[in-house]
C-alpha cells in the first residue's frame, strides 16, 4: 500500500513519531512517505487565522493516511486545525491519528486535542480507525512510540 504521513511538526517531535511509523510500515513492505507541515512566523498564534503554513500537504494518491499533530494550549494546534479546514471531502478513507505532548499525562490537553482532531477529520469524511498520544516527558515515551508504531502498522497488513 502507499501510505502517506502527514505531520504538523513545529520542534520535531511529531516528525520524529512519524518516521518511526515510516519505518516500520516500510519495514512490512509498504511504500510509506512523510509529509511535514509547519506554521511560518508567528509560531504560537493560538487561533487558525493567524496561523500561516508553509504548505498543505495532498491527501490524494495515497491508499491510506495517517495524521500526527501536537498539543498547544491543551487543545489541537491551530495549525493542524487550519490544515483540516481546507482539506476536501476525505471520502471514506480509513485514517490513524497520532499526537505528540510535552507532559506526561493525557489528560494535560491530550485527550481534549485528540477529541478535536478525530472529530475535524470526521466532518471532513474521515473514518478514524486507531489513535495515539506520546507523551514526551513520560519515561516509557520510546515504549509509547514503540507501541504507537506497532498498532498502526498492524492496521495494514494483509
Ligand atoms: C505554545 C506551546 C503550547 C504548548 N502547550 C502544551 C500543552 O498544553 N500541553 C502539553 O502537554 N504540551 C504543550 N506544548 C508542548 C508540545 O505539545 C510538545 O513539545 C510537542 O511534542 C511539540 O511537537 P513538535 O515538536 O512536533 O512541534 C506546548 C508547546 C508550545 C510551543
């Protein structure tokens, strides 16, 4: 399968997860590619209509998609929100979401921003089959990332 990853990613977090997931989908034999988006200046604008990108990656031409983003102000960043709005109908497509935080619980925005990403791409016509948060300041974050990946990649094999 042709797999695209696409990733808000500000520090690197995010774009870390998703090569991780690269990896491994590549690894069972998937053409598996990451697309990585970020907000030009302006970096901590809280509300979409400030956020500037510097590109909004295609959802077409892939058989499936997967989506990471990450946690500002306990919610979604806006950034991944403004990316979302402009999206067109998803048509179905079967999708996994990943987001990545500094703290070290979920329920520190994690939880709030996940509900927020699963509903947008919903709305958008997405059917979102699996999600994850890592926690980056947890110590099991490399166990996190390890499961992560491993329960994506299972999602698409044969
Ligand atoms: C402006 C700002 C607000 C943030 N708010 C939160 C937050 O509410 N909860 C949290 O756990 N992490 C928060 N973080 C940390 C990021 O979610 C975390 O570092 C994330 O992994 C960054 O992803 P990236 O490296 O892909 O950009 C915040 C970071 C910034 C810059």
């Amino acid at each position: 399968m042709k797999i695209g990853i696409i990733v808000h990613s500000q520090t690197g977090h995010t774009l870390l997860v998703g090569e991780r997931i690269r990896e491994k989908l590549q690894a069972d034999g998937h053409e598996a590619l990451v697309v990585r988006m970020q907000n030009l200046e302006n970096e901590k604008a809280k509300n979409p209509i400030d956020v500037q990108l510097d590109s909004l990656p295609e959802t077409a031409g892939y058989d499936a998609l997967i989506f990471g983003a990450w946690v500002q102000g306990f919610t979604l960043c806006p950034g991944f929100i403004k990316y979302v709005e402009q999206l067109q109908d998803l048509g179905q497509a079967q999708v996994c979401c990943f987001l990545t935080q500094q703290f070290r619980y979920k329920w520190m925005g994690g939880n709030r921003a996940m509900f927020k990403m699963t509903r947008s791409l919903e709305a958008k016509g997405a059917v979102v089959k699996s999600t994850a948060i890592i926690n980056w300041s947890h110590k099991k974050r490399e166990q996190q990332i390890e499961e992560l990946a491993e329960r994506f990649t299972s999602q698409y094999k044969a």
